[in-house]
C-alpha cells in the first residue's frame, strides 16, 4: 500500500503584475497630483455652477476664516523666462519690499525694518496674514513656530487688519498689500487682476456675508471691482 | 521519482552547456513600498480644482443721484438673503448647528403704507422662499420665479442649446461650436428688445456666505444679466418683520 502523498504547493504568488499596477497608480498620482498649499484655517467654500478653473499662476488669493481674520497668498508667474523677476519668490520679495516701504511713507512714527533674513522667509511663506508691526516677529520664527502663531485665531496678532478706514488717501493695510501687489511690476499679474482673475477671494461657507463684505468693500475702494469667488463644483442638471 | 530518475539517465547533460537558472525575484517588499507611496499621494493631493466665479462690483465712488441707473419697476425683483428665525427673533439652526437661511423676494417697488394704523402694513408685497434648485427638470422655489420671469431669454436660450448639442454652428470643430454659442447666449441674454428682469440681491450682515453664492449662482443658471448686489436697509428689515407678524411661524 503505498501512501498517498500530499503534493507540497508552493505558496508564492508572483507579485510583478501587481508591481506592475501599483507603479501605474503611482505614477498617475504623481503626474495629476498638486499638493495642497498649507493655509491657516481650512475653510470649505461654497458650491457654484461655475465651471471656470482657478489659476495656479499669477494669483492673489485673500482667505477670509471665519472670524474674520485675512491673509494673503500670493503666486507670481510660472514662466521659466521670468522666473528671476516675475516668479513667485522673486515677486513676494519685491511685494514685501513695496508694501513696508509705502507703510513707512504713511507711519513715519512707527517705521518697518525688516531685515534680508525676514526678506528670505517672507518669500518662503505661502499664506500670511500678520499686521506690519507684528511681521519682524513672525518671520524670525521658525517654521513650526510660524504655523502654531498663525493658527491661533484669537491671538491679536493675526490677520491683516482691514477696517481701519475707507479713505484712498490713508490706506489701510490690507489695502497696502493689495496696492503692493498690483504695483509690484509681474505685468501678467496686473493684466489678470483688471480682469478679475487675479484676484480670488475664499471664504468659508457659513461665514457670515458682513465679514467678506468688509473685504469686498476695501477692493472696491482700490478700485478693483472685479474678481473672483473661489467656489466647489456643483453639477446641475439642466 | 523513478521516472524522473529514468529520464535523466538518458540524457547526459552536454559538458559546458549553460545552465538555466530560474531567476524569480520577489516583489512584495517593492509592492508594499508602492502601496505606501500611494497612499502617501493619495493623502497629499487635492484632486478637485476649486472653481471660480468671477464678479464685478460698482466702485464704492459716490455717484449723483440724478446720473443713477433707474431699473424699471416692471423689471425689477429684490431678493432678501437673510437667516431664517423663529417666533422668538432666535436664529434657527439646522441640526448641525449652522443657521438656516432663507430667502426673501418682492417684485417691483416696496410698499409700506399703514393706512388704517394697525401697525401692519396693507400691502406687502414679500414673499418667503427657498434656494431648493430642480426637481428633475421642473424648477422649484426662487429658481422657478427667476426662471419665468426671464422666459423670452430662456426659451431663446434652449433653442440655441440644441443647435449647439447638435453641433450645427461648425460641425467638427468642437471649439468653434462652443464659442460661437457662448456668443449667441451672451447676445441674447443683453438683448434689450426681450423682458429681462433686474435682481437686485440684498444679503442682511448675518446671512451665510453660502447664500450670497447661491444667489449668483441662481443668476447663472437663469441667465439673467442684470443684477446687482446691494445692502439691505430699513425699508426691507421693516418689510421682513411684517412679514413675520402676518406669517407667524411655529
């Protein structure tokens, strides 16, 4: 009688057709993906029909939380050409540069210094949102130091004051920065902010409308009267 | 056994003959180092591009009176965006905590005579509505009454759609067909010889950002290219509490 022999299968499963899918799966998400940009509040806009895209270059976008808090984004141009005047970096030095010194000219009492360090990570920074008086401070923080002071929504140091006044003679210091930004020569940047582009306001939804009025309310009064509203996608039906 | 043993002794290997060696690798480490990096993206990316809504406000400059732009009464109607209350004057909150918002809208000019003085007014022309979009194709709340009162454009509208699904401005070429219809739609949508109506959307200081969007949101999908955005004032706060008094709400 002989045995009955049980075959001993091997178990291993040959995993290069799964390699295979999983580099595939990488490399879309590598190709499609753009990382999210690190914001002080996460806020969640409202939904449009609008089907329009943001633009990822030459864009001033101003975050609105919803305690009313400002802060600005700023992204120069994506040209490889310009990088060195119009790029994102080289254009929130010169903004930076701009804005302190149109500051001084209105506080004499109380001037800016910033030093090149403060202009290097001002340029490293994607949001900020601190008054100018705050901003030697906050750009000699380090990064982590940075995201926890800025995170703090009842600190009084955050956010870009914007209801001091409605005067085109004595800007306030939103309206500084924004005035800094549209002279601040990438002339692709002024051109998308005559027409509206330029400028993407994001708010979150329940935000109530007083608080993204008063900032709509200083751009009107710099005269820019068009921009536009960051949205989610809504789909209709017709 | 044997019979492996068998075939073997029959056939003498060659001296020199290469050797084929099997060459397996074993892939799971690399895929489970893809499957992290994976998720690593996965978590990182925002895969939704935010759309944008492009608007243009008057300057904030004070302009005379008598150079004003006067809607015509016929055409105009005013939109209220204000947090629902109850019969207390409290917020209401949905069950998320998050106010509720409703909508206000009278047609034509606000009437606020008190002629036999019983403290409400005779003729109030508001009326409540909601941002609750389509039921299939049938328009429902303020879409509805924005919807007819732009009809002649809507209709105008549809007709262009369906030469434009039919693809019959350039056959073939995809991008013609759509600018030429983006052209015809915008030409039709200022066409003044049309009734067109003039929004003027009034937001209250604590309404929700949401509601302000959903209103030009309304403004779009009716293509209604007239319409304003405006402060409310006391007239309307006056309008809306009468309307509560007459409407009392449980």
């Amino acid at each position: 009688m002989g045995k009955v022999k049980i075959k001993r299968k091997s178990t291993l499963i040959d995993m290069t057709a799964m390699s295979d899918v999983t580099v595939l799966l990488l490399t879309f998400f590598m190709l499609t993906s753009t990382f999210l940009q690190k914001e002080p509040v996460t806020v969640l806009t409202p939904s449009s029909v609008s089907e329009q895209k943001v633009p990822t270059a030459n864009l001033a976008s101003v975050l609105v939380s919803p305690e009313g808090k400002v802060f600005i984004s700023i992204a120069g141009d994506a040209d490889a050409a310009t990088k060195d005047t119009w790029g994102t970096e080289a254009l929130r030095k010169t903004i930076l540069d701009e804005a302190v010194t149109l500051y001084n000219k209105q506080h004499p009492s109380t001037p800016v210094q910033l030093t090149a360090a403060d202009r290097e990570a001002f340029s490293k920074i994607n949001m900020f949102g601190v008054p100018f008086q705050v901003l030697h401070q906050f750009l000699s923080m380090s990064q982590t130091e940075q995201d926890k002071f800025i995170a703090d929504m009842n600190q009084k140091g955050v956010g870009i004051p914007i209801n001091d006044n409605k005067d085109m003679e004595k800007l306030n210091e939103f309206q500084i920065w924004m005035r800094a930004i549209y002279n601040s020569g990438n002339e692709n940047l002024q051109k998308a902010m005559k027409k509206g582009e330029g400028i993407a306001v994001k708010a979150d939804k329940d935000t109530p409308y007083t608080t993204v009025h008063d900032v709509l309310d200083n751009l009107q009064t710099l005269k820019l009267n068009r921009f536009s509203i960051m949205t989610a996608l809504k789909s209709e039906q017709e | 056994m044997a019979q492996i043993e068998q075939s073997s002794g029959g056939g003498k290997k060659k001296k020199g003959a290469q050797k084929k060696m099997s060459i397996h690798v074993d892939f799971t480490p690399m895929v489970d180092m893809n499957m992290l990096l994976i998720t690593f993206f996965m978590l990182c990316t925002t895969m939704i591009k935010s759309q944008t809504l492009t608007i243009s406000l008057p300057s904030n400059e004070k302009v005379e009176q008598n150079q004003m732009n006067k809607a015509k009464e016929s055409e105009a109607i005013t939109l209220i965006l204000t947090t629902d209350r109850n019969a207390n004057g409290d917020v209401k909150k949905d069950e998320n905590g998050r106010p509720m918002n409703t909508v206000y809208y009278y047609e034509g000019m606000p009437d606020v005579t008190d002629a036999n003085g019983d403290g409400l007014f005779d003729n109030n022309k508001l009326k409540a509505e909601q941002f609750i979009g389509n039921d299939g194709k049938i328009q429902q709340g303020i879409r509805k009454i924005l919807h007819d009162r732009n009809k002649q454009v809507l209709e105008k509208i549809e007709k262009e759609k369906e030469r434009w699904r039919n693809k019959e401005f350039a056959p073939g070429n995809k991008d013609a067909n759509d600018s030429i219809y983006q052209a015809r739609a915008k030409e039709i949508r200022n066409d003044s010889t049309l009734t067109r109506p003039v929004v003027i959307i009034k937001a209250a200081p604590e309404a929700s950002w949401e509601s302000l969007i959903s209103a030009l949101d309304e403004m779009q999908i009716n293509q209604i290219s007239r319409y304003q955005i405006d402060n409310i004032n006391q007239v309307d706060s006056a309008m809306i509490l009468d309307y509560l008094k007459k409407n009392p709400k449980k």
